[in-house]
C-alpha cells in the first residue's frame, strides 16, 4: 500500500512464547488486523522448533508487501534467526516488536540448566542462552519489557527489575529504535491494551 508516496506496512507475522501457541495471540492479533493489517499467527513447537517450516511459512506470507513481526518472549528468537538469513523477504520486515524478549539471554534458562532442568526446555535452550549484545539488523526493533516481577526469576535474582520471567536489562541491547517499559507481567505483556495501542501508533509512524 502507498500512500502519499510512502510505502506502508500492510502484514504482520506475530510469533508467541514459549510453552504457547498462536492460541494466546487471537487477541492481540484481533487487535491488529481490526485496524487493517494482514496477519501471520504462527504456532510452533517450542521445545524443538522447526525454523526451515516456519521461516518457509513467514516467506510465503510477506511475498513482496512490506512487513512487521510481533514476538512474544522465545519468538523474538526466533525472529531475531530469520532475518540472520538470505532471504529476500527479510528486506520487506520493517519494524520487529518484542515483548518480553531476552535478547542477551535468559538468565532464568541458566538458573535450569545449572540445577539440570535443561530437559525442560529441550532445543529451545539454544535461543535462550544465546547472548546478543545488539541488534545488526535494518528493521527497526522496538523492544517492549515489563517490570512486574510476577514469577519465578525473582527467586534467583532478587532485587533486579524484571516481569518474573525475564530482566528488563535483558531486553535491551544497542542499536534498537526504543525501549518501552510498562508496569505488567511476562504474560500480561500479550494481552495490554496499553502494549498493543504503542505497537499499532508506532505501525503507523
């Protein structure tokens, strides 16, 4: 869609978190394709995802329109892997929104496999320890954390903002366009009016 010369965004690929499915998504994606967006509700095993179906699914969506994702938790991961790749829909992903993404790792994911518990998160262990100090890519990323420690990483590291799940301190790394905090939970990251009224004004920036 152009409008007054400017190429617009027109879909969004929405990825959620882990132990989710796009089932937790329907109202935030509602939301936005209430105000005009296509959109791409990915669900996935999380405990072993299959990114060559998943990335194949996101390229047949994009074609050539210009796009957005918006990633709970684990699927800002995964998002952040696709547009590491060659493909020649990662130039149409404009904007990338994250909520609640460890983008420099999850210490909590440490805290489990320090005591063993690495069994309960399988291959998803890869994505959640892996440490990313900035963000290389050309879509602009706005990073969205919460700072109600509702969870259980306050049990392990007392004293650091967080949403119970991840630190905000992880959430943010160089080269993003903004770092937006609100007062929720993990969880309740997906289903704010508040995070969702941000995404759809910067959308239409």
């Amino acid at each position: 869609m152009v409008i007054n010369g400017v190429t617009m965004i027109t879909k969004v690929v929405v990825l959620h978190g882990l132990y989710m499915s796009g089932f937790v998504m329907r109202p935030l994606c509602a939301r936005l394709k209430k105000q005009g967006y296509g959109i791409l509700n990915v669900s996935y095993n999380t405990l072993n995802p299959d990114t060559d179906k998943i990335f194949a699914q996101i390229n047949d969506f994009i074609a050539d329109d210009q796009c957005a994702f918006v990633c709970h938790s684990l699927g800002g991961l995964i998002a952040r892997q696709y547009l590491s790749q060659a493909f020649p829909q990662t130039d149409q992903v404009k904007k990338v929104f994250t909520l609640g993404t460890p983008h420099k790792g999850a210490q909590i994911a440490r805290h489990m496999q320090d005591r063993g518990m690495q069994a309960l998160l399988k291959n998803s262990l890869e994505y959640l320890v892996s440490e990313s100090q900035d963000w290389p890519f050309s879509a602009q990323l706005y990073s969205i954390a919460g700072d109600l420690p509702f969870g259980l990483l306050p049990l392990f590291e007392q004293g650091k903002p967080s949403d119970g799940t991840v630190m905000v301190d992880e959430t943010r790394v160089s080269g993003m366009a903004q770092h937006k905090v609100f007062h929720l939970s993990h969880t309740s990251l997906i289903y704010s009016r508040k995070v969702v009224d941000y995404i759809l004004a910067q959308l239409k920036t």
